[in-house]
C-alpha cells in the first residue's frame, strides 16, 4: 500500500512538473513572437515587410513550441521514434503551405508543366510566366478588363501549391499556335456561296500559313502528345442562325498575334463584301406582316386599319 501511495505521489508530481512546464513554454513563446511584432512595427515602415515578419514570427513560434512540448511529454531517449514522428507532424502541420510550394517548385523544374515565356491560364487567370521561384511563380496577366490578349501591365503572383490543386493550360508548349474563329452572319437574301467564297479568298491571302512555316513542328508534338491534327490550312463552316446565315472562318494564328491578325481579316471581308452587291452583314431586325389590303396615305405611309378598343377602355 505504500509502495502504491509512493507510485502516485510520483506519477502527480512528474505531471505537475510538465504541466508547469508547458505553462511556461506557452508563455515564453507567445511573448517573444509580440515582441518581434512590436519591433517590426516599430522598426519597419513597409507593411508588407511587417507582414512577412508576423509569418516568420508565428513559423518559428509554433515549430519550436512543438518540438518543447514533445520534448516535455516524451522521454526522448527511451522513445525517440515517437518523439521524432511527432515532431516532424508537427513541422508538416505548421509548414504545410510552405512545403507545398517547395514541392510544386520541384514539379515544376523536373516535369515541366510550364516554363520562363510561356503562356498559360490557371484559374481565371491568364498571362505570361515571368518569374518562376522557390515559393512562387508571376505572370504578366493577359486579357482581365482588356480586350483580346493585350496585357493589362499588372504582376501576379501565385503560390507554386496551384500545380498540385489548379488545372493549368498551357498555350505554348510544343508549338505556339492556336485555333481562332471569325463568325460572319450574312441575311438570308445574300448570296451566301459568294459570301463563303470572299471570305475563304480572305483567309488565304490573309491567314498564316502555318502548315508551310510549322507544319512538321505542330505535327512533331502532336505525335509526342498523342494528339490528333488534321489540316492546318483555314477553312470555312456554313450553318443556319434565327436571323441569317453564319460562315465561320477557322484558321491557326500565333498566340500573341491573334488580334492584329484577326483585324487584317476582318477588314478584308469588310472590303470584300462592300463590292459584292448581293451580300450583306445581318443584324438585328423586325419584319411585320399584314393580313389583307394596305391602303397608302397621301404621304406615302401605310394607313392601318382601324380597329375597335380593346375591353376596358
């Protein structure tokens, strides 16, 4: 019986010790990370130069007061591999965002989802890489409130994690073209063979011609990628819309050329169609139709026939 009140008078002052212990652990370190904020408040203007100081500062708090807490509650010598399993639970925990990034630098510099140049979306975000480093990556944003693909100037960063949790595409690996569109509606009363025939001349004068250029590079990455590439050359697609008949030119441009190139055609058909008498752009319109006789007033306009009120008024 003895023996038993000694045990547990033992096991409750050991407990009590590193209760106290961790009492103190807490507060040392809660007070050391606000006297580093303080400092840095006080020290640095820039706010984001405090901010990255108040990151740090909490980093460092919570690494160090895992590993004291473990090393409190653990008899380290005779557990060690439970000591160092929670330890390095706890350095994942608390540098979860940091060791994602680091790895997805890794993935970026082995597997090559994208590299300096290229130009890729991820997310809703469009632009050109110009900076790839151990944490992050910035494109030069493209599009945003801008039209077509002009740069709006601004640098974004993103966290090298995004690889891992965003889809990312890419518009120029392997080859820098893309396929663009050019939808013409003309009115069903134009001659829309002659229409299909001014804008398949546009494009052949007009459009790159990648299939002479680049045509065994595109096919070269294809083949490397498995993808399927049919002709390269612009071509034409006729369909029937509520309100005329839609001709798509479809053709490859380079990806940073796309707007001027599309400008060139579109003044092209512009001009074409201008000479062509029988072919006209369709737009928004309203037919009205009359049952029976319309009779002429003395100014030229149909006089409608009159009718009685509607009930209730």
């Amino acid at each position: 019986m003895t023996e038993w009140i000694s045990d547990n008078v033992g096991i409750a002052a050991e407990t009590q010790a590193e209760v106290l212990g961790t009492i103190a652990v807490i507060v040392i370190l809660v007070l050391l990370r606000g006297v580093a904020i303080r400092t840095a408040k006080a020290r640095l203007e820039n706010p984001d130069d405090v901010y990255q100081v108040r990151k740090i500062a909490t980093y460092s708090v919570t690494f160090v007061g895992i590993v004291s807490l473990a090393w409190i509650w653990i008899d380290a010598f005779s557990d060690l591999p439970t000591y160092l399993g929670l330890v390095s639970a706890g350095v994942a925990i608390a540098l979860a965002d940091v060791l994602r990034n680091m790895a997805g630098w890794v993935l970026i510099m082995t597997r090559r989802p994208f590299r300096l140049g290229d130009r890729i979306q991820i997310q809703d975000t469009i632009g050109d890489v110009v900076d790839i480093r151990l944490f992050r990556f910035s494109l030069m944003e493209v599009g945003g409130w801008v039209a077509a693909d002009h740069s709006t100037g601004r640098l974004v960063h993103m966290p090298n994690g995004y690889v891992f949790t965003s889809k990312i595409a890419n518009y120029t690996e392997g080859f820098e073209y893309v396929w663009d569109e050019i939808p013409v509606l003309v009115t069903f009363e134009s001659d829309y063979e002659e229409a299909e025939r001014i804008i398949a001349g546009v494009l052949s004068r007009l459009a790159p011609d990648v299939e002479h250029t680049a045509g065994a590079r595109i096919r070269a990455t294809a083949h490397r990628y498995n993808i399927k590439i049919g002709t390269l050359t612009p071509t034409t697609y006729l369909t029937v819309r509520d309100s005329g008949v839609l001709i798509t030119a479809r053709y490859l441009v380079g990806v940073r050329a796309r707007r001027g190139v599309e400008q060139d055609i579109w003044r092209g058909i512009l001009r074409g169609f201008g000479e062509a008498a029988n072919v006209e752009l369709a737009y928004p319109t309203v037919r009205t139709y009359f049952d029976g006789p319309i009779e002429l007033d003395r100014g030229g306009s149909p006089a409608l026939p009159d009718r009685p009120p509607a009930p209730g008024f």
